[in-house]
C-alpha cells in the first residue's frame, strides 16, 4: 500500500520560511518523479513543483520560481520542498504526489496523493 505523508506546514508571517516534507512507503521511490501541488478554498488544485526521478530536473510554477526549491533524498524516500519569502497567496492545503512520468506537471499524470498539509501566510 503507497503512503505519502506529509509534514511541515503551518503559520508564518509574510517573508517567512517552511519546509515541507514528504515521506513515501509502499512505492520504489527512486522510480517516481515527485510532486507539490497546492489547493486554496474555491480554487481548483494546481502545480506548485516537481523533481524527476532521472537526472532529477526540476519544475516549478512561475509565480513560485526564485522562492520555493524541491528536492528528494532517495536514500530516505522523502521529498521536500524549502518555500521562502511566503506571500498570503501561498496560503493553502500543500500536497505531495507520485508520477511514473518523467515529466508531469498536471494533476492526471500523477498517481499516489498525500493528506495534505495546511500552510497560511498572515499579512
């Protein structure tokens, strides 16, 4: 069974930092490209960014590009995500998911979602 958890969301003030992590089970991690989206009330969920499995190139949306960084470490089956100089419209439900895909920046072509974790940004 594939489990995804999630871990490090919370409340920070404008121009703070967290880490999210993402520890995954029941999956050969190293095989999956890995994914963050993120769901704000009322709005669809979208792509925030992903890490290949191979050569681990990365991707991110352009409203985040600068501030957040992924990154995985195989040898923990954990991906994460360093978001920086936050914004109230960061605030939302964080997710990570699993692709087989070498490029998926689209909800379809991931497989496996976490729970999700809240993160809110106060003005």
């Amino acid at each position: 069974q594939v489990q995804l958890v999630e871990s490090g969301g919370g409340l920070v003030q404008t121009g703070g930092s967290l880490r999210l992590s993402c520890a995954a089970s029941g999956l050969t991690f190293s095989i999956y490209t890995m994914g963050w989206f993120r769901q704000s009330p009322g709005k669809e969920r979208e792509f925030v960014a992903a890490i290949r499995w191979s050569h681990g190139n990365t991707y991110y949306t352009d409203p985040v590009k600068g501030r957040f960084t992924i990154a995985r470490d195989n040898a923990k089956n954990s991906v994460y995500l360093q978001m920086n100089s936050l914004k109230p419209e960061d605030t939302a439900v964080y997710y990570c998911a699993a692709s087989r895909a070498l490029f998926a920046t689209t909800l379809s072509t991931y497989s496996y979602w976490g729970q999700g974790t809240q993160v809110t940004v106060s003005s």
